[in-house]
C-alpha cells in the first residue's frame, strides 16, 4: 500500500509537469468544464429569482466540477489505439496507475486554473457556505472523485472491443450532465423522480456533495447519499475490474 | 522564353528570440527581439521549357524555400520570379492550374479515407478537367505508374510507395507544365524508387514539362538531371551540367592502379591512399598533378591497369555539404 | 458557380466516406439523438419549476433549442471538420496543399470536406422547432417564418465567420488553440440570452454573437420581427462575411512571407 501510493504521488508529479507544457490548452480545457455549470446558475437564476441556495449550490457544483474531471477516453483510450496500452502492460506494477496519475495531475490543474474564476463567482453572485456543511460535503467530494474516475476508466476501456470509445464515454457524460445535478440540483427534480435520481450513481458523482456544501439536505438524506456512494463504489469498481479483466484477455489474445 | 526565370531572389524570415527563464519570457511580451535568418541570398537561374533540373544541396540550404516561392505558397522579401511568364506568389488560378508542387514526405493530402479514384476525381473538379482529357491522361499515367489495383484502395491503406505514385497521378492528372518535386523518393524502397526515377524521365520527355527536383539522392539526380543547381547558405554555388560540378567542386581526381607483383611499397609519395589491398590501390590526386603522378607511376612500377576518375559525385557533395563549397 | 459544384462534390464524397464506417455512423446518430433529448429534458425540468423563463414560456424556448441545434448541425457538418486544430493544418505544411489549388484558399480550407452525418442534428434541430410550435399551439405566419429564414441564413453567416476567424488566429498566435473555448461558449446559445445576467448578456450579443445564432432567429417566429432588426441582422451577416475575408488575406499575406 505504501510503495502504491510513493508510485502514485510518482506520477502524479510526473504527469503534472508533463502537463505544464501545455498549461495553455489546460485553461481551454477548465472553461469548457466550467460551462455547464455556469449554464444551470443562469438559468435557475433566471428560473427561480430569489431562490436561496441556488447559487451556492452552482459554485459548489463548478468546484467539483473540477475536482472531478476525468479524461480516460483521451488518456486511456487514445493509448490502446496508439498502441501505447502495451508499454503501460509491461510496468511492474498495477496498470492503472499511470492513468490514474494523470487524471489526478488533470485535476489538479483543472482545480488551480479554475480558482479565478471560483473566486470571481463567490464575490459576484453571493454564497454563503458554512463550516459545518462544507466539512460534510469533503468526504462526499473525495468519494465522488473515486467514482466518477471509475465510471469513466470502465466506458473507456471499451477502447478494448470498439473503435467508438469515445462516444461511449462521451454517453456516459451525458448521463452524468442530466441526472448528476448539473442540468438541474436533483432537489428541484419532479416529485416523482426524484427519489430514482438520488439513487442513480451520477448524482453521487456529482451533485452530491454541492447539495450538502450548499445545505439543502438534511441529516438523515445525507446520511442516505453516503450509503449510495459506498454502495455505487463498490458496485462499479467490481464493474471495472471484471471489464478490465476480459478486455486485457482479449488484447492480449488479438496483439494489440 | 525560359520556363522559369529568377532574378535576385531573395528570402528573408523573422524569428522571435527566446531566451531562457521567466524575466525574458515576461521582457518579450512587451518588446520582442528578432533574429533575422537569410534562408535564400539573392538567386538567378533560368530554366529553359523541358528542362529537367536537379537542385541540390545541404539541409536548411533553402532548397524547399526556393520552391515554395516558385509554387506560391511564400512570398519572397525580394527580387523576380516568372514561371510560365507568371508572378507565382500572385497565386493566379491559371498559374496553379499549370503546376504541380509534390512532396516526397507528404505525396497525398486531402482526407485519408478517401479511395485513390474519389481524389482523382476531386483534382478533375478543381482543376476543371474535361472528361475525356482525364480518361487519356489518366490512362496515360496508369501504364506508367501501374494504377490499376490502387485506384479502388483508401489511402490510408497505401504504402509508402504506392502513396507516391498516388501522388504522382493525382499531381499530374491535370498535365501541369512545371513540376516541382522535392524530394520524390524519400524513404521508398529500391524498385520504388526505379521506378519513380523512370517516371519522371519518361513524363518529362513525353509531355516536355519542365522539372525542378530537389533530392539528397545523388543518383536521382545523376539519371534525371542533365543540369544541376547546388545551393549553399542561400546562394547558388555551381550552376552548370552533372559533368563539370564534381571537376569544379573537387580539386582532385581518382587514379586507380593495378599492379602485376605484390611489391607495392610506400603508396603514399604518389597520391593520398583512399583505399588499398594487395596489388591494388585507389590514391587521391590533385587536379593538376594527375599527368605527373601517372607518369610516374607507369614508370616506377610495373602497371598492369590504371585508371584516372572523377571522384563519385556522392563523395563530392558530402565534402561539400560538411566544408562548404571551396 | 463552379464554387457550388465543388461544394455539392465534396459533399458526395464525404457522405460516401462516411457510409463506409457504418459502426461510426450508429453511434454518432445515437449520440446526436441523445444530445436534442437531453437538452430537452433539462430544459423540460425547469419548466416544471417556472412557466416562464427569462421572458420565454415552454413552446418558445423549444423552438429556440431547435434552431440552435439546426445550427450546431450546420457547424458540426460543414466548418467544424475543416478547421478543427487550424494551428496543426498551419504548422504541418496541411495548408500549403491548400495553396497550390487554384480555388480560393479560404473556401477550401474551411468548406473543403464535411461531416454529412451532422445533418441529423439538424434534422432533429427542424423536428424540435416543429414540436416547439405545436406546444405553442402556434402556426407561425409566413412573415414569421420568412423572418425565421433571414435571421437564421445571418445566423449561419455569422457562425461560419466566427469559426474561421478563430481559426485563423493560428497565423498569429499559432499556440493559442481556442476551438475547446469556441465550444465551450457556443454553449450559451442553447438559452434564451435574456437568462443571463448584464454584461454578459451584451456581450453575447455584440461581442461573442452567440444571440444571433439561436435567440434572434427564434424570437422572429415566435414573436415576429421588426423591420429595422431584420436589415440589422442581414447587414451584420454580411458584414461578418466580408470582415472573415479581409482577415484570411491578411493572414495568408502573414503566412506567405513570414513562416518556413
């Protein structure tokens, strides 16, 4: 476990600096990712004038926006058509780990050029975070961070089977844009599905942990997202592991 | 009337000049300095119409600068250029129509999956083909470049070498007047490259286009070109035919000697000994000194063949290409 | 003219081209689908919550979705697959293929192959509009929907300008790639720019003219079209049309004589 983590800090350094050659094309990337969470503030802004709560939960929203932004169809995928999967194979050691690093470096990135425009947010729109809740929503992040990464290595390894990983994922997105809480905060979903988009995993990669942060649930709901995030974690990464598993057999079988 | 005719071309690019760390990097945000790099000095030459021409030189000599200006993709800083009596960076249509620029490393563009005969018929549209001039043409072309199994095929799914002949007929479809062709046969394999270099001729003498071909290949340009044109640090340095360039770059000549007994002794109060073995030997001579040295020899020794030689024309242009023209 | 038929020539081929990835050709329509439905469905989630937003009721800003997805369809199908990553074309000698055509440079290179599969997003941007208008219970007069047509034509024109403009940054600034921007921005178009707040409103519409792809178009059906905003958005496109040229040349000027 030790040695795992001294690899990971590895490359995570390494890949922060590699992607520092194009910091540039790094702060196009963070707007991008910014979007669609400055969308729904506009538009549930303009929807709900004087809601409360609205935009603390959007700022909070961009934050793990950021914090969880994950690339493996870039990454991941471009390397097993590159070929580049192979030299990843050969490492002494689980090979996930140079993805993972770089995901990690991404979101580092994405978190430090993002803090302007955090910042800009906070004093133009008004938020009003307290201590207790943002403590709450820390655990929530880091667990969102896990999953949304496992979610998005397992679309990418479709990579293995089909040439389209990339709109796989990009489907997977999609999902996450409708029913995670960016389009809308699941707390203004109707009545009646509302309680299946707390229960979906995108919420938990996602909306989550902006709804405890922006304090629109109460005690026993966090209690519940908590459990859900658990369960979606365990669920998807034994997911991953069996999908991984099949798609190394096939690739070692075919040659790449 | 020349083909192509260029008077004191000259081209000049302006490159920023980094330095190193975060203060210059902040300094040249605010007032850059450039280094002015002189890719082409002030060239002539004339081409005279089917001419075929080989233009040769180091890397970064401003070979492929000069015929981007000629092509029209540069505009020169100064100086002339009339090819087919046109100005080339005006970029006329009826100029682009009439020639044809092909890159060795890049003989296709346009969209990969594309198959060889939608390109075709793509350079047909844009270069307003008539129909049957590009059924003759291209049945013209496929004799020639052997076609026939490539023009159904993607060409993504090309090799190297078919990509060229690809190239060379999507270039030629049209019947351009001057070719430019840098570099044709980089990195083909042998028969590819024969048969490359017997295109060219063979379209060259049929058609009577002119041809301006830049190659690092020496024997390219040894079987294409009767002229050559070597540029150096962007001047020209020998404009003249293959014959005269070795006798004017290479102040020496080969003399080969073969003698009847082992006894050869000190080789080396003739000439500079390029390579020896037993009873034979090749000795660097001075130009001047060639008549002198062999009839030394034939004296001294008793000679069972000799034979004086230009130096070979590969050995010729590394010398000049690492020392510079003398 | 001769433009056309090289513009209806490359259109075959792509299309050809395309057909022959057929697994592409599933997933792409799928994902088109899926996109037109979700951005319905969220803009459905907020009507559950408002019956108007920014001025806008339900109908409406379903018409406006559908004219922003006909135009994301045009962009995606016609521009975007030409000048994505322009920086690269520039850098790798892509464009001097371009050059020694004898076809206007700034055709080729940003009409000169296209993405035919894009046509489904506007095909589902025409149903959308259509469905807008029977949640409206609307039948738009003929004023209207030439309105719609003019606005939308100038829509396009100014879309169409833009990107090349970006694109043509790459003369200048070759490192800066903005296309992930230029998306990221076009993004607004798919609300009613009345829902954003003031400066940004304004500069949605005279900076980054993002109003006139979807809100202007659309509120001419909806809602009609005064005479004087008609001739304003015919002028601006037009305007967009001759400013793009003027640029490409200069760049092209600059990259004649200036790269190696």
């Amino acid at each position: 476990m030790r040695r795992l983590m001294r690899l990971l800090s590895a490359y995570v350094w390494r890949q922060f600096l590699e992607v520092m050659a194009w910091r540039e094309f790094v702060v196009t990337l963070t707007i991008n990712q910014a979007i669609t969470p400055l969308l729904g503030l506009a538009v549930w802004s303009a929807a709900l004038p004087g809601r409360s709560g609205i935009s603390t939960y959007y700022v909070a929203l961009l934050v793990v926006q950021l914090m969880t932004v994950s690339y493996e169809h870039h990454t991941l995928s471009n390397g097993i058509y590159a070929g580049e999967f192979s030299n990843d194979l050969l490492k002494p050691h689980a090979t996930v780990l140079p993805t993972l690093g770089m995901n990690v470096a991404m979101r580092i990135w994405h978190l430090l050029v993002g803090i302007p425009l955090i910042a800009a947010l906070v004093l133009v729109v008004g938020v009003s975070l307290d201590a207790r809740h943002s403590l709450l929503a820390v655990p929530a992040l880091v667990l969102a961070a896990a999953l949304r990464f496992v979610f998005t290595y397992a679309l990418a390894l479709s990579a293995l089977w089909t040439q389209q990983a990339h709109w796989v994922v990009g489907f997977g997105e999609t999902l996450i844009f409708l029913l995670g809480g960016s389009a809308a905060p699941i707390t203004l979903f109707p009545e009646g599905v509302r309680p299946l988009g707390a229960a979906l995993p995108f919420r938990a990669m996602l909306g989550f942990p902006a709804e405890i942060a922006s304090g629109s649930l109460s005690g026993a709901e966090v209690l519940a997202g908590y459990g859900w995030q658990v369960l979606w974690l365990g669920a998807l990464t034994a997911t991953a592991a069996v999908v991984w598993r099949s798609g190394v057999r096939r690739y070692t079988a075919v040659g790449g | 009337m020349s083909a192509i005719s260029v008077r004191d071309l000259s081209m000049t690019y302006r490159a920023p000049v980094r330095e190193g760390g975060l203060r210059a990097a902040v300094a040249s945000l605010v007032r850059r300095r450039y280094r002015e790099i002189r890719a082409v000095r002030e060239i002539s030459f004339e081409v005279g119409p089917g001419e075929v021409v080989g233009f040769i030189g180091p890397n970064g000599a401003g070979k492929t600068t000069t015929l981007k200006m000629l092509s029209g993709i540069l505009h020169p800083t100064d100086g002339e250029a009339r090819v087919l009596g046109f100005v080339p960076w005006r970029r006329e249509r009826e100029y682009l129509r009439r020639i044809a620029m092909i890159r060795g490393s890049q003989p296709i563009g346009g969209p990969p999956e594309l198959t060889v005969m939608d390109s075709l018929r793509f350079q047909q549209l844009i270069y307003e083909v008539q129909d049957e001039e590009f059924k003759r043409n291209l049945s013209e072309l496929d004799e020639m470049l052997d076609l026939g199994s490539l023009l159904e095929r993607q060409i993504r799914a090309l090799s190297l070498g078919e990509r060229m002949r690809s190239g060379l007929a999507l270039a030629l479809v049209y019947r351009p007047r001057v070719l430019f062709l840098d570099e044709p046969t980089i990195g083909l394999d042998v028969s590819a490259v024969q048969m490359i270099r017997s295109f060219v001729a063979t379209y060259s003498r049929e058609t009577e286009a002119t041809v301006l071909l830049t190659s690092h290949y020496m024997a390219d340009v040894e079987t294409l070109c009767r002229r050559i044109v070597l540029i150096d640090h962007g001047c020209i340095a020998y404009d003249g035919d293959l014959m005269g360039l070795s006798a004017t770059l290479s102040p020496y000549k080969l003399v080969r000697v073969a003698v009847s007994d082992g006894a050869c002794g000190d080789w080396s109060r003739y000439g500079e000994v390029v390579e020896s073995e037993p009873g034979r030997v090749s000795l660097r001579v001075g130009r001047q000194d060639v008549p002198a040295v062999t009839a030394r020899v034939l004296a001294e020794l008793s000679v069972v063949d000799l034979a004086v030689e230009e130096p070979p024309l590969e050995s010729v242009m590394d010398r000049v290409y690492r020392e510079g023209v003398a | 003219m001769r433009l056309l038929r090289l513009f209806g020539a490359t259109f075959s081929i792509s299309l050809r081209r395309q057909l022959a990835f057929r697994a592409d050709l599933a997933f792409q329509a799928l994902t088109t689908v899926i996109g037109v439905a979700s951005g319905l469905a969220a803009l459905g989630i907020v009507y559950t919550q408002t019956r108007s937003l920014g001025g806008w009721g339900l109908g409406e800003a379903v018409v406006l979705l559908g004219t922003y997805q006909i135009v994301s369809g045009v962009l995606a199908t016609f521009i975007e697959p030409n000048v994505v990553w322009f920086a690269g074309q520039v850098t790798s000698g892509k464009l001097d293929d371009v050059l020694l055509k004898p076809v206007p440079s700034i055709f080729l290179a940003s009409l000169g192959s296209c993405a035919p599969l894009g046509l489904t997003q506007v095909a589902m941007g025409l149903a959308v509009v259509g469905a807008g208008l029977r949640e409206m219970d609307a039948i738009p007069r003929a004023y209207n929907l030439f309105g719609w047509l003019v606005m939308l034509s100038a829509g396009i024109a100014i879309t169409w300008a833009s990107r090349v403009l970006l694109a043509s940054l790459a003369f200048w600034a070759p490192a800066m790639e903005l296309d992930v921007v230029y998306g990221a921005v076009w993004q607004f178009g798919r609300y009613p720019v009345s829902v954003y707040p003031q400066p940004v409103r304004f500069a949605l519409t005279w900076v980054l003219p993002v109003a006139f792809v979807s809100t202007l178009p659309a509120q001419a059906l909806v809602r009609g079209v005064g005479p004087a905003l008609l001739l304003l958005g015919t002028a601006i496109g037009a305007a967009s049309l001759l400013v793009v040229q003027l640029v490409w040349s200069a760049g092209l000027r600059r990259y004649t004589s200036a790269t190696s």
